[in-house]
C-alpha cells in the first residue's frame, strides 16, 4: 500500500499524487491542481467537519467505541482516581505529576486564587441581572488589563504563570458572578481548603466562620471539573485556538473560548434537558413522550453526539456521581423521569439502530440542580471545568512550529467590479 493519492483533474487532464501522512493529505497540495494557472483547486468545509487543522497530543476520542483519553490516560481511571488540579497538570504538562510536582503546583495555583480589588468593583458594576456567563467571559478578558505582561507569550516564565493565574482565578470569578445575581456579598478565596471545596465556599458561605461543604458534594464536583477539562478540538478550544494564533494574551484567547462555550449548541444543552424533563412531569408520561420523539415532533435531549455514536464514557462517569450527590440531597422526582427515559430509548431500536445514547449533558443539568445551581450557572461551571485544557490547547499552540495565524479561505459569491451609485439614483 502508498500513502499517496492519485488525482485526475477532469477540468484539465492535469494528474498529480499526493502525499497522505496520518490519513490526511495537505490541502495546500491541492494547488497543484488549476486551470491556466489559476483557479487553484481548494476544500470546503463549513464547521471543520472533515478538517484537521491541528497536530495535537492532548486529549483521544474514538467516538464509535466510546473512548475519552487525556494525555492517553483512560478518563474512567483519571475520574476514580485524580483531583481536577492533577489531571490540570497532566494536561498541560503531558504526564503525571510526582508528589512533589503535585505539591508545588497545588501550592502556586492556591497562592493565585485573590483578583484585584479593582476586578471585584468591575464585576459589582455589572447590572442586578447579568448573566454570570457574560460576566466571567468579561471579567477573564479584563484580566489581561492587570497583566500586560501576559502578551509575551515566547517567555515560558510569563505563559506558566498566567496558566497558573487563570486556573486560580476562574473559581473566584464564576463565583462572584454567582453572587452577583442573588445580591450577596462576594466570598474571598479561603486558601486552605482544596480548589473545590473553596470555590464552594466562595459560592454558599454566609455567616459561618468556614464554610464545610459535604465531602461527598466536593468529590461530584470535582469529578465534573475532571470530565468537562478537555474534548479536543471542540468548538471552543478552536476559538482559543483560533484567538491565539494571533500571538495575542491568553486572556484574550480564553475570554474567546468562554464566548463559544456560552452558544447554546456548545455549553447549554444540559439545561434543555431539564425542561425536556420538567415537561414530562411523570413517569407515566415516558412512553407518549418516546412515542412523539419517535414521529420526529422532538429530540430526546441529551441523547446523540456528533462523535459518540456509543455511551459517551463521561455519562457513565457522571449517572455515578448523580447517585452520590442524590445520597445527600435526596433524590429528585426528575431523575425517576431521566432513567425511565435511558431505559426504554437503550432498549428501543429507533434509537438503537440511530447509534443514540446518553452524552454527557443527560445527567449533568440534574446534578447541578441537585446541587442548587440555576441553569445560568451550569455553563459557568462547564467554563471552570475546560479552562485547563484551553489552557493546554493554546500552550500547544503557541509551541507549535507549524501553526500560522488562522486565516481560512472563502468561496466569493457576491458581486464583482460595480460602479459606486449616488444617492439620488438607489
Ligand atoms: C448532538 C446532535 C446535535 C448530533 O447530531 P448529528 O451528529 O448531526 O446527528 P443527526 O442530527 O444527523 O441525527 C442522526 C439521526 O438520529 C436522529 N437523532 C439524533 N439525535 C436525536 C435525538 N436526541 N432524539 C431523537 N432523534 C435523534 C436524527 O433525527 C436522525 O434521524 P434520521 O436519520 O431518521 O433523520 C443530536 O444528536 C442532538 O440534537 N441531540 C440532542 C441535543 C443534545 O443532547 N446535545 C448535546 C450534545 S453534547
């Protein structure tokens, strides 16, 4: 077998072999092929659909069989086993750290958690009402304000302090913006309890001296931040990518990246899933609502994914912590609904033969519900989560001796060559 791709150019007669590596080909190879010299033959490709436009190290999706792997570790494993900063570490670092490494890294992220006072007093600008999503993007855009040094993304001392800064800021931030819409005063960071365990401090403490949230309510948390740090090249980690490749701050990029996560087709379908249950109501009205699916009335939200055509790994992962955080909160009516509906739709073939299962957002909006959260929040969480796997997209990036700013090219369907038209003669 060649890797290469004979190509006959029926406007021409033109043929050329190309190279494939990594079964792709180099769609700047295609230019070998036009007409007159001209018309240079080019890929379309709305939404990147059949595009790679990354080499990337990070994170492995095999979507048929179901498989999530950052840095090639299992996310099963790293969801039994790690803590958000460990696995935040193994994104960006590419292994493990030791205990030592562990240490010193949990160590500066801690000691990073206060913004500036004058950040806070931006964010209480913001009306009673704000989404706390347009806040974060806001607030992490405002950051590369404090820190001008961060646009010297060549000095790897600056890009692994800002990393360092980004990840202990973004809990403080989504939490002010959280209580910012309820009216409350804002928390500051209490730095000798874990990431998690702090931000909850920051999101619930009122009077107590220190907030102690339930060891089993930080541990869900936490195995939510470890599921949603990386997904390759999705829709946000592209737009960071994308922001980056301008050489700007990684604020800048970041802020970017929030933008896309905040979209609805990206960050916000576990809310939709719970209206989808809220309108169900019952048990008893599971089947007529399958039944309706089934006619194509609606979608069974949180059911199919773009790449999973199996059990997203992470929704096996969360219907876990669902069960441990229920143990504490005590269940919700609207989970009787959400298993009754996995299991006729597991069972039934229109979603069978579909390739449809549970993605991640099928049982995460329960969760953060159980856990209080209003659904404005949901996707401020999601952000905290991703942030070290934009952080690790961009880092990549930026050491990437192949990557050129991002530039894509058009296909022209407008006019050409009109004469300007005076006012009186529209
Ligand atoms: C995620 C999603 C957009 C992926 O879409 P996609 O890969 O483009 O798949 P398609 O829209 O081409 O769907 C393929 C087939 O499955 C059906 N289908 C896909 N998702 C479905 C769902 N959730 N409920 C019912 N039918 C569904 C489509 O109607 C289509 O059927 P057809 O071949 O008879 O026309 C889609 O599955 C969906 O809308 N899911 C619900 C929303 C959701 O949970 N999003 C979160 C993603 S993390």
């Amino acid at each position: 077998m060649t890797d290469s791709l004979s190509i006959r150019d029926n406007r021409t007669g033109g043929e050329e072999e190309i190279a494939i590596s990594d079964d792709t080909i180099r769609a700047g190879d295609l230019k070998k092929f036009a007409v007159d010299g001209e018309r240079a033959l080019a890929t379309y490709d709305p939404g990147f659909v059949n595009t790679a436009s990354c080499k990337s190290a990070i994170t492995f999706i095999d979507g048929d069989k179901g498989i999530l792997e950052y840095r090639g570790y299992p996310i099963e494993q790293l969801a039994e086993n790690s803590t958000f900063l460990e696995v935040a570490y193994l994104l960006l670092n590419g292994e493990l750290p030791t205990e030592d490494q562990l240490a010193t890294w949990v160590d500066r992220v801690t000691n990073h958690t206060y913004v500036h006072e004058n950040l806070k007093t931006f964010m209480q600008g913001f009306r009673y009402d704000a989404h706390p999503m347009s806040m974060l993007m806001s607030s992490v855009a405002a950051l590369s304000s404090f820190y001008p040094e961060a646009n010297q993304i060549h000095d790897p001392e600056v890009v692994d302090l800002q990393i360092i800064r980004m990840i202990a800021k973004m809990p403080t931030l989504g939490a002010f913006a959280y209580r910012h819409a309820q009216g409350k005063p804002y928390i500051y960071p209490s730095n000798d309890l874990s990431y998690t365990a702090n931000f909850m401090s920051m999101l619930w403490k009122m009077s107590e001296p220190v907030y102690q949230a339930d060891e089993r309510l930080v541990r869900a948390m936490e195995v939510l931040f470890i599921l949603h740090a990386d997904h390759e090249q999705n829709a946000s980690a592209n737009a960071v990518r994308s922001i980056g490749s301008t050489q700007v701050d990684p604020y800048s990029a970041i802020a970017g990246g929030i933008g896309a996560l905040y979209g609805p087709l990206h960050g916000g379908a576990n809310e939709a899933v719970l209206k989808m249950l809220r309108r169900i109501g019952d048990v008893a009205n599971v089947p007529d609502f399958i039944e309706g699916v089934k006619a194509g009335n609606e979608r069974l939200m949180g059911f199919g994914h773009r790449v999973y055509k199996n059990y997203d790994p992470r929704a096996k992962i969360i219907k876990k912590a669902v069960d441990d955080v229920f143990e504490v909160t005590g269940v919700n009516p609207q989970l009787k609904i959400a298993q009754e509906l996995e299991k006729i739709a597991l069972e039934d073939d229109y979603f069978v033969s579909r390739k449809l299962y549970p993605n991640v957002d099928f049982y995460s909006g329960l969760l953060y519900e159980a856990l209080q959260f209003p659904p404005e929040m949901f996707t401020v969480l999601f952000a905290i989560g991703r942030t070290p796997g934009w952080l690790a997209q961009w880092k990549e990036l930026i050491n990437d001796p192949e990557q050129k700013i991002a530039r894509p090219k058009q296909i022209y369907t407008g006019h050409r060559g009109r004469d300007f038209v005076p006012m009186d003669k529209r």
